[in-house]
C-alpha cells in the first residue's frame, strides 16, 4: 500500500465520527436530493439475490437494502465505521482491508450476486483489490456497482488524466474534517481498468442534479465475465 | 424523418463545397491536433478486415485507411461530398441515406467486420438506423467505432439531457456555412441506445486537447452480438 492510499485510510479513521453524524443527520445535500437514490435505484434494478457493500461507512446503504428484503453485508476498513453500523442493530458487518476480502467470513454466503461500492473506490490500488476480490467472491456473471465523482465534472481546472489529487475540503455543515488525496481517473481508464480484468460494461448512468441538471455522480455496472 | 433532421441534410448539401476546401486544406484545428489522429488509431488497433465509413463526407479518412492497406467503402447522403470522394480518384464511394444502408451494394462485399462513423451521427434517428443497418451488414462481433463530442463538454450551459441543439456556428476560417441542428445524447444514453440494439460497449476512449488537456472528444467502440 503507497502512502496516498495509507492517508486515506488514516484521514476515515479520524473521520469516522463526525462523517457518521452527517450522514445520519442528512446534511450531504448531493446525496440527499441525487446519490443515495441512484444508488439505492441502481441496487433494486439489479436485484441481487445477495450483496456485498464494500466500503459501507456507518451503514445506511446496508440497512436501506436490508429494509427491503435484500439480504448481504457490509465491509470497511474502518473499525468505528463498522462500530456505528453494528450500532444500529444488524451484525452482517465487517472490519477488513479491501486486499483481505477474499479471506473473510459473511456467514454461510460464499459468493455474493453483487458487489457495491459507493464512493468508496478512492485510491488508485483500490480498484485493483475489488476487481481481484470479484474473482473469487462474486459469482459468475455477478455484477459490480460503482457510484462516484464524475471525472468529467471533478476534474475542475488540472489535466483531464489519472492521478493523485489533493482535496481541500475540511469541513461539511458544522463538522470539521482531516483530508485526504485522492486518486482520479477518467471515464475511459475506469471502463477499460475494469475489462482488463475479465469485466465488461453493461451500464453507464449519470445521475443528474434536479435543479441545476448537471451530472451529480457517474455510475458503472460491469459484470463479471 | 422528421424537419430537423430534414435540415441536417439539406444544411450539408449547401455546406458540401466549402467543407470540402475546409478539410482539405486543412483549417479545423481540433481535427488535425487530436480527433483525426484519434479516429485513424481506433480502426488501426481494431484491424477490420473490411471497413464502412458512414457519413465518410468528402473521402479523407477513406483515403488515410486505403493508403494502410484496410479495404472498405465510403457511404455519404449527400452527393456533392461523395462526387468529391471519387474525384480523388478510387470509386469505392457510394450515395445513401442510412435507412437505405442495407439495399445498397458495395462491389464484392456482403459484409463488413467494422462501421465507423467520425461525427457523422448528427440526428436523433440516424443511431437507430445505423444500429440497425448493422444487423444485417455487420458480421457477428463486428464493432461500430462512432467519435463524437464529448457530452459532457459540448453541453455548455444546457441542461445534461437528450434534445435536439441549434448550432450557432456560421463560419470557419474564411468559409461561410449553413448551420444545422444536432442531437444531443449524454454518455449514459449513447451506451444504452446501443446496447438496447443488440452491441456492447468494449471500449470507451477520450481523446484530449494536447496543450489544454481537456477531453475533444469521445470514441466508443461497439460490438455486435
């Protein structure tokens, strides 16, 4: 692991409490008004028979699927994200590293239908270690959901090409926030990293902001093969 | 047809001349830094064994792949730009609207292993009726390599959703021109408007502006099933 990708993981752990409180207090309005749904929609279109949230955070997603008789687990990095998840009632929640996904233990679940990972592919190895977990954890033709940051869109004023950026936010609504950088990739490297390794696209969508109707986020559907 | 694409024709047909001049002398600066170049490497590294190009205009990139030693025809629905095809001196150019594409002959070739078509769909019907000249002139797993603007850029200040555009371009260099309507489609629609039709995505690229690295444009490359 390089040491962009060791901030990030240092950045959530100190973040982990004050991110709970915003998310469980509704104060992200990109998610509130565009992403959580596009996700959630996302999810319900593919109806997986069981799900993997690779990245959970403090869990909404989990128990928005689980509310509606999706059956999976969620995963992070994070051991006070998964606290705070495990808080609210449900115990298919797990600490672990992306890299140590296939070594883990989901109950009598073996092979999920599919995984999600909701603006939680933030390094540049990150997305390695997933396509890589697919290969033993995801069934056959199991699918891979992706939301994130429009590249096209966040890529602001720097060079339309992948690499490290810096984020400069350190608070949202009252909570403050330690940063941590992040790995950017374009529209064609997220689609071609994914087909190199035995996936291919079958869904492209790009959430839009309801009033302004620009893209909010990017969504990726891949199957694996 | 509906009117706008009606326009479309009838504004290439006024334009054929002075398009001709503006190619060949070279005066459309994003066409020789990137999209060009682009477009010749995406049929290069596909390596058709014959080739369609729909919407070829007045020949170039015709003539760019026949000097590589790749057999395949031009097709334009204006005549003025197919006469300044052939009067570059091979004849593998033919006239035709693409609704027509499936009843025309193209010498000894019943088939072809690749479509391209390089800013040539302008109109809302003309993708559905290239997807399905492909069904019939397409082998199976033959690939479709269409480049456009990239969406999330040419969207300017519109709202990022389907429609029909004005284009207020009147002139280029010292060349004066009708200007046309075009449809808009986001990166989202493009793939599903395809993959409806029976292709798949296997590539995405995103050609970018060498000076201001920005995206130029966008290349998707299709698979018929």
């Amino acid at each position: 692991m390089d040491n962009n990708e060791q901030q990030i993981l240092h950045s959530w752990a100190v973040n982990a409490k004050p991110w709970t409180r915003l998310v469980r207090d509704k104060k992200i309005e990109s998610r509130i008004l565009i992403t959580n749904k596009a996700i959630v929609e996302a999810v319900v279109e593919t109806q997986p028979k069981t799900f993997l949230d690779i990245g959970c955070g403090e869990g909404w997603l989990c128990y928005e699927l689980f509310s509606r008789g999706f059956n999976g687990w969620g995963v992070d990095g994070i051991s006070d994200l998964i606290e705070s998840a495990r808080c609210m009632g449900d115990v298919r929640f797990v600490v672990s590293s992306y890299s140590d996904l296939p070594s883990q233990k989901f109950g009598v679940i073996n092979q999920f239908s599919c995984f999600i990972c909701n603006f939680s592919i933030l390094g540049e190895h990150t997305l390695h270690e997933i396509a890589e977990a697919g290969q033993s954890l995801l069934e056959s033709g199991g699918k891979i959901i992706i939301q994130t940051l429009h590249p096209v869109i966040s890529c602001g004023d720097f060079p339309y090409e992948n690499g490290w950026r810096k984020t400069s936010w350190t608070g949202i609504a009252d909570e403050s926030f330690h940063p941590a950088p992040w790995y950017f990739r374009t529209v064609e490297s997220w689609i071609h990293d994914f087909h190199l390794r035995n996936y291919r696209l079958l869904k492209l969508l790009e959430p839009y902001h309801p009033i302004t109707k620009k893209p909010a986020s990017i969504i990726f559907i891949f199957e694996r093969r």
